[in-house]
C-alpha cells in the first residue's frame, strides 16, 4: 500500500465516553468520533457501566473514523487501544455476555472488606497498595457472589477494558491483556512480568479466567470491522497513553492529569523505582525493554467540579477561572486574612496519603467568605494533594523531574495550573490538546506496526508555560499550613482507641 495511503486508528475509552480518531503516520488528525457511555451508582459507594454500552460505544466510534477514512483514500494498518484502568469485567467466554455490570475503577463498594484481604507485600510485588481501586478486590468480591449463587466460574474470563474489547473485537478469538492494564489489577508481579500464582491464591481467583499478558507494542490479534481485518498492535492504560502522547518517552517527563481523577506520573526510564507512598508501575513495553514510572493519585477531580456545581457555587466547569478571579484572596491587602483550606476527598485521600475514611473538610471559614473564595480553595485543594506527591518524589532524591506537562479538562482552568505552578515551585507547561490518550496508542501502534517514527511523528504540543509567581517563603508557609490542616481532618475521621 502507498505510504501517503496508510492511517492509524486509536481507540480511547473512558469513564464517560469512548473516542476514535484516524491520524496519519505523521500524527496528522484526518477523522475523529466521540460516544458517550453512562455511568450508574445503585449503591452508595457503588460505581457501574453497562458492558454493552462500553463495547457498542467502541464500535460505533471505530467504525465511523475507518469509514471515513475510505472516503479519503486512507486504510488503517493499526489500531491501538487506550481504555481507563482498573475497571473490571466478567464475561461468558461461550456467548460473550457480560456476568455482570463493568465495576468501575472508582468504585469502593470493597472498602469495608479489604481487612479480609491484608497480608501479603502488595507493595514490593505489584507496585500498589491494598486499596478497593484496583480490579483484584472487585474480582474478589465478584467471585465470593457467584459461588454464594452457586454460579459455575469456569465459563468466564474476566480483565479490565481493554481485555474485553480485544476479545470482542476479534470475534471471541483471543484473551489478552498488556502490563499497563495487568498491573492495576493487583495480582501482577512486576518482578515476574506476570500474575503472582501466591495472590491468585490469596484471592481465590483461578489463573485460567485471566488474560494471557503481552508486551504493550504486540499483535494482540485482528480487529474485524465491517468485514475489514485491522491488527491491534498497541493496547495501554490511558494515563500511560497520555504520557506517550506527550512524547514523554525520556526519563523526567512529567504528566499531571486533571481528568475524572487526577494523576501525576514520571517516566523513570528502564528501572523500576520505589517512593514511599507512590505507585510504581510500566509506562510502556515491547519485546525489547520494559519503560517504569512512578505515579501518584487524587481521587475524585470530576466529582468535585460536578458538586461545586450543583451546590450552586459555579454554573459550570466554564465558570470556574471567572469564580477564582473575584476570590478576595486575590484583592488588595488579602494577604493579611484567614486563608480558606479546603481538602478534597470526596473519593477519600489517594497518593501518598492512602486514607479512604477521610470526608471533604473546608477550614477557616469566616462572615467574610464568599463562595467564590470556597471555589479557589478547592483548586488550591487540588494543587496542595498534587504537591504531596511531587514532594514524595523529590524527598526521595532517584527521580529527577525535568519537564511538568498538565492534560485533562482541567488543565484548560487558568488558575489551577497557575496555582500548581506557584506549589509546585516549578513551570508547569499546558498542551490544550484533548487528544494527547488517543495520539499516544496511536504513536505507539504504528511504531509496533513499523509506521511511525519518532522524528517524524507529531506529538501534543506544548502551548503555554505557566511559571512560578509567589517566592519560596510565601510556597513553604502555605504548604507547612495545608500539612496542618489535613493532618486535622485526618485525624478528626480516625477511630478513638479504646
């Protein structure tokens, strides 16, 4: 086939919404399609997809980008899949129906349980922590149902997004994962490069309903799409995807993801690193070498713009920068007032706190504050958890964090990557590219396919810089004042010892 003539489809399925874009192997956008799926919560704590909304979705948006991308002369010669991590699905592997609904990554309806389940090195074997994120306690629990109902668990396979969609999308004929997914599970030993046969155990769950693990840049078999056979050479988790997209391929990259939830990684090259209180995990892999990150989480970034609106405290997420602007912590003189803290764990705490009894908290409310100023401290809030985990890494001195670069829809609110950036005390760099989780599994799948190149390809550009404006003095007086603050609404949730 003519060179001028190839395309490269990505899929990027998400906690809302599943989108398909065609590039050009020089990472030029030729078609894009956005669906969304719903999310339902039965129970207070519980957070579901339906399974065929998440696959129809899928094959809605894939096949309207590779339609017209015939209509442009363009064929896709791969397709690469970016999907949100640690959701999980089980399925019939004799009918593919799903067993039962998606249990979503944000789901914690296992917290009250996860005692049950301590006791093994989480940390050292997987790079996680026990906590009900990951798909190893969902699949626990769901496995714990079906023997109660006397369910057969031989005909299922389960895995997270991407395993499903693979399956279905080659026609029932191939069950496999890549270490990106596989490791938000829980059961994968990075040591191994495989599941760890002592957690299957541990958690009662039989090795053959898992996925056979593949590099991340592998055949994972053929796409069947309207009678056309498309190789899926790339599958990854999104926020590793993201990383790509950026060209973060370098040790020191640095993403922060506002997104559903929010994310900072750092690519840290070919050794896996340990910080206490962070995630490490693979960035990316093929059969060549395996590339490590380290990655630390806050949870509930979307949920709490969803509430700051419907308490009416901004009209929509739009509004947001015009709020901050007429907080009174920026008139004349503010900086002699009470500063309003406000702790964001609507989802409880993430990296590196790891604390899910924690409740949303706001601090020093005065007769004085206006809403505006609540709306500036949840940014801040945000800010002040991502510094956490900026400060884990650097504490720990292996990992130099060279670049920051700031995705997701809120990287597009003026003052909260201003903010970071005061925090942070370094330049934090906006791309404004909502499409850097699709250009990545893009970039990576036509590289596994021999199409794409480094030089050549085109990655999220960077926009604008947003540099530091507050001094050192004024960055560690308010931090030491937020170390204050969560450590009282921590400490305010914690049981009294009898």
């Amino acid at each position: 086939m003519n060179v001028s003539r190839r395309a490269i489809v990505a899929l990027d399925q998400g906690s809302s919404r599943s989108r398909a874009i065609l590039f050009g192997l020089d990472g030029k956008l030729l078609a894009q399609a956005s669906a969304p799926i719903q999310t339902r919560s039965p129970r207070e704590g519980w957070v579901e997809h339906d399974p065929d909304d998440i696959l129809q979705s899928a094959l809605t948006v894939i096949r309207t980008v590779l339609r017209r991308g015939r209509q442009l002369g363009r064929e896709a010669i791969a397709l690469g899949i970016a999907n949100q991590r640690s959701t999980l699905l089980c399925w019939d592997r004799r009918t593919g129906k799903a067993a039962a609904p998606a249990i979503s990554w944000q789901d914690r309806r296992t917290n009250e349980t996860l005692l049950r389940w301590a006791g093994p090195d989480f940390i050292g074997k997987t790079g996680l922590p026990l906590t009900p994120y990951y798909s190893g306690t969902k699949l626990a629990w769901l496995l714990d149902h079906f023997r109660k109902k006397r369910q057969p668990i031989q005909p299922l396979l389960c895995g997270t997004v991407n395993t499903f969609l693979i399956w279905h999308l080659t026609g029932g004929k191939v069950h496999r994962t890549d270490p990106t997914n596989a490791a938000r599970m829980l059961l994968y030993n990075l040591t191994l490069g495989d599941w760890d046969p002592a957690l299957l155990r541990h958690f009662k769950i039989p090795r053959q309903i898992l996925p056979e693990i593949l590099p991340t840049q592998s055949h994972f078999g053929d796409a069947l799409i309207d009678g056309h056979a498309v190789p899926i050479t790339c599958s990854i988790g999104d926020q590793q995807a993201s990383l790509a997209g950026l060209g973060g391929l370098r040790p020191g990259t640095a993403n922060i993801n506002y997104g559903t939830g929010g994310f900072f990684l750092v690519n840290t090259g070919s050794r896996r690193r340990k910080v206490p209180g962070l995630l490490s995990s693979i960035a990316a892999s093929n059969k060549k070498k395996t590339t490590y990150l380290v990655e630390g989480t806050v949870n509930g970034i979307g949920p709490l713009f969803t509430w700051l609106r419907e308490r009416g405290l901004v009209k929509s997420e739009k509004a947001i920068d015009a709020a901050c602007d007429k907080s009174s912590s920026l008139e004349k003189g503010a900086a002699t007032r009470e500063r309003l803290f406000f702790v964001p764990a609507l989802l409880g705490l993430g990296a590196p706190h790891w604390d899910n009894r924690v409740k949303t908290t706001l601090f020093g409310l005065t007769p004085t504050c206006r809403k505006e100023d609540i709306v500036r401290a949840a940014l801040e809030g945000i800010a002040f958890l991502m510094t956490d985990i900026y400060r884990a890494i650097a504490e720990d001195g292996s990992i130099p964090v060279r670049t920051i670069i700031a995705t997701g829809g809120g990287s597009r609110i003026r003052n909260l990557v201003q903010i970071q950036a005061d925090l942070l005390g370094k330049p934090v760099s906006v791309t404004h590219d909502p499409e850097s989780t699709v250009r990545g599994a893009a970039y990576l799948a036509g590289e596994a396919a021999g199409a794409a190149g480094r030089k050549d390809f085109q990655f999220s550009p960077v926009k604008e810089t947003f540099s530091p404006r507050i001094g050192k003095a004024e960055r560690e007086k308010g931090y030491r004042q937020w170390q204050k603050v969560l450590a009282l609404a921590r400490g305010w949730h914690k049981e009294k010892k009898r």
